[in-house]
C-alpha cells in the first residue's frame, strides 16, 4: 500500500483525520470524532479536555488503514493547556473561546490590567492573557510547569517530550510575538510570567520534524489552522483571498509584505511570508444564534421539529422574500479590536419583520464584516482576481455563497473538502519529509480542489 500523510485538525467542534495518498494523488479517507466542550460553573469559561482529545487522536490513528509516513497537527489556536513536569495536561483546554480575560478582579478585568503594566492589548482568548488571568484568579494548577496550546500539547504527546519550540504561525497567536522578528515581547512575558527568568517556547523553522513516535513515524511541528487551510486551498497565494465562513469568519491574503491593515493581523506563512487576516469573533455562531431564535419560538408554540428542519426553513423562507431593508451587525461578542461592542438589528421600518428578512439581513451582515477587512486590504496590496471560500457555513448554505459573490463581485470558487486544515497539515508533512517539492504545492492543489 501507498504511504499515508496524516494531517490532524483538532477543531473547536470536531478533531479530524486527513489522509492524503501522494501516488495516487487522492484523499482515500477523513474522519472525525466529537470535541465537546466542558461544562463549568463559570460562565465565562470556554473549556475543552485535552485528555480526551489525545484519545480520540490516538482513535483516529489506529483506525488508518495503511502505513503512516508522517503527521503534523493543526488546529484551533489562541487557547492554552497546562502540562505537569511528565508533560501530561493537569488543567483543561482553556480555549480561544474563553472570556475569563473580562473578569473584573481588583477593580480592573486582566486585559484591562495587562493593556496598564505593559501597553499590549490582547483579545480575550490569546493564550499569554488567559494565563496573565488565570494567575490573577488564582487557577492556576499546583502542578503546571508550563502551558502550551492544544497544538503543541498533543504533538509533544505523539512524540513523547516536552517540546522547547513552536511554528511561528501558532506563537502569533499567543499573543506579544512580532511575525516580522519571530519574537515575544520581553516585557510583555515577564509581566505575564511574574519573573524575567521565565521560559517559553522558541521559533520552530519551516516544516521542522518535532520528534517520532514510538513507532518511528515522523512528526512534523504543528501548524495553525488559518496557514494550514491556505496552504492546502489556495493554489495561488498572490491572486486569490481565502474566506472561511464556520464558527467564526476569517479573510486571509497572502503577500511578502510586512506592512498591514490597523484592522488586520500579520501572522507569519511557512517562511514564504505573511498572511494578513482579518477575523470575525461569531460569523456562524450568529447565523446559530438566529436559529435557536426560531426553534424557540416554535416549539413554545407546541409543535415539535427539528434543528436540520428550522434551518433549511430559515433558507426556504429567505429565498422567497429576496430582499432586506434590515441592517445586523453579527458581532454577538465583539470583534478582536472591540470586546465590548456588540451585535444589532437596525432600520427597522414598517415593512414586514419577517424571518426570511432577518436571515438574508443576518448573511449580508456576516459577509460585510469579511467584506471591509478586504476594502481596507485594498488600499495596501494589489485587487484579488477570485475567492476561495471554504467553512461549514459555505458549503452547507447556497446563501452565503450568493453574499460573497453579490458583495465581493468576484469569482468564488468553493473548495470541496471535508477539512482544508488537515489537509494543509498532510501537504505539509509530505513536504517536511522530503516526499513532495513545495513547488509542485499548488500543481497538487489545483488538481486535488480545483481551486
């Protein structure tokens, strides 16, 4: 049998397996398991179990059916674990989700208290101000010698260490690191720390082999989700944005340009150069929000239906009305330059409030806040020629296809696979071990996803 190149996507929702066979140049399999999240008795908590993650990772592995040749993981960012002195977790996933940041202790929330001693403001959910909270709150396990995103935390597991080094593309998310220098702020770490004599992860280089399993299979150091899914979807970097419409919404274009949008964020791309990304807090979350709106609606009124049926309602209903007059600003919980604003329906006049205008009006809003990170993107770089998008949202709702279109005016090409990120990871430690030339990426792309 062909060797297999395992890219494993650990989502905020699903953990999902991509095999990509390079001989016969296919995905033969993916594969998911549940990411539950758990439940705490603080509402601001957004946790996960690592734990349980490393079991359904090593799941998916034994149910391969063909000789592993590498793995690399990718997956949600931002969120923090801590592991004990043997490297296993001792606290929960505290994920990007997590608002612990925004809990007023001492008069003053840990971002607020942050942004004071150290000038840096860190949205809520970036992994160096989680901790900067979690030791204001005193949550900090006993145990911990150190933390790491959930990333890391499960490749150092496959490979049976601690490691000392991190791609540049998951340090940018903790937050302090300039992707130009590939550095933390020191001032920023030792406030963070409480000590100067702390010790944190290093710059890993590009597709750099972390360590082996037991077995012997190469694990290459893991990989953020956002450059994993542009490096596997987008088979020209320079004339094409990637727009992921799922839990939250993200606009990534590619450049060898440092210089970035105020709005955006420069994280570093496989040391071929920058992505400049322009993120959305909600995006799905908001389309669910509007959903669980009607669903509750119906069934006060006594009739019994399903989430799968109130959802294909929701594009039944809009498609049959065309046209909104609303205005919605879908950021329910801000946006990562605003934590406190919040979402709204407005012009509301005397036309009909009818749920087929409050879904088309929530789509547009959605597409819009994507749509003005690109208008600014404009003013830097040269116009894109088409769109790539790809996200759960996408490919399960012809309307947001319709949105992109109708507000970029731009060809959208809808990238047809089940996990970009896992299978940006693949084509990653396919590359990491010398199987595929980085320069026939795009080649295999292209014929992979057609985009």
């Amino acid at each position: 049998m062909a060797p297999l190149y395992i890219g494993i996507d650990i989502g905020t929702t699903n953990i999902t397996l991509t095999a990509l066979d390079l001989t016969e140049r296919k995905v033969p399999s993916s594969r998911s398991l549940p990411n539950r999240r758990v439940e705490s008795s603080d509402e601001y908590a957004y946790l996960q179990d690592p734990i349980a993650i490393e079991e359904s990772v090593r799941q998916l592995l034994t149910d391969v059916r063909g000789p592993i040749a590498a793995i690399c993981v990718t997956g949600q960012v931002h969120g923090i674990v801590y592991y004990d002195s043997s490297g296993l977790a001792c606290s929960p996933l505290y994920t990007w989700l997590d608002q612990r940041a925004m809990v007023v202790f001492d008069n003053m929330s840990s971002q607020e208290a942050l942004l004071e001693q150290t000038g840096h403001l860190l949205p809520p959910g970036y992994g160096l101000l989680t901790h900067y909270a979690n030791r204001r709150l005193g949550k900090v396990a006993q145990e911990a010698v150190g933390f790491c995103g959930i990333i890391e935390y499960i490749t150092s597991r496959l490979v049976g260490t601690i490691l000392p080094s991190s791609d540049p593309s998951c340090l940018g998310t903790y937050g302090g690191f300039d992707p130009v220098t590939l550095s933390f702020d020191h001032g920023l770490l030792t406030e963070v720390f409480g000590t100067s004599a702390y010790t944190f992860l290093e710059p890993s280089e590009p597709f750099e082999i972390a360590g082996q399993t037991p077995q012997g299979i190469p694990v290459i150091y893991g990989v953020g989700d956002n450059q994993a899914g542009f490096f596997a979807m987008v088979s020209s970097w320079e004339h094409s944005a990637l727009i992921s419409i799922g839990t939250s919404g993200q606009i990534s274009l590619f450049s060898t340009r440092s210089e970035c949008p105020p709005s955006m964020e420069l994280r570093p791309f496989m040391g071929e150069g920058y992505l400049h990304v322009g993120a959305t807090l909600t995006a799905g979350k908001t389309y669910e929000t509007l959903q669980r709106l009607f669903a509750s609606t119906i069934r006060e009124a006594g009739f019994e239906i399903s989430d799968e049926a109130i959802f294909e309602m929701m594009k039944e209903q809009a498609r049959q009305v065309g046209s909104s007059s609303l205005v919605v600003d879908p950021r329910l919980t801000g946006s990562r330059k605003e934590p406190a604003v919040r979402g709204s329906i407005t012009n509301i006049g005397l036309d009909p409030l009818t749920i087929g205008s409050l879904v088309l009006a929530t789509i547009e809003g959605i597409v819009s806040e994507l749509k003005a990170f690109g208008l600014e993107a404009e003013q830097l770089f040269s116009p894109i020629q088409s769109i790539v998008a790809t996200g759960s949202a996408i490919r399960k709702n012809t309307l947001f296809r319709e949105a992109l279109a109708r507000q970029f005016s731009l060809p959208t090409i809808v990238a047809e696979v089940d996990d970009g990120a896992g299978l940006g990871a693949a084509l990653i430690a396919a590359i990491a071990v010398g199987a595929l030339d980085i320069s026939r990426r795009g080649e295999l792309v292209h014929r992979l996803l057609g985009t």
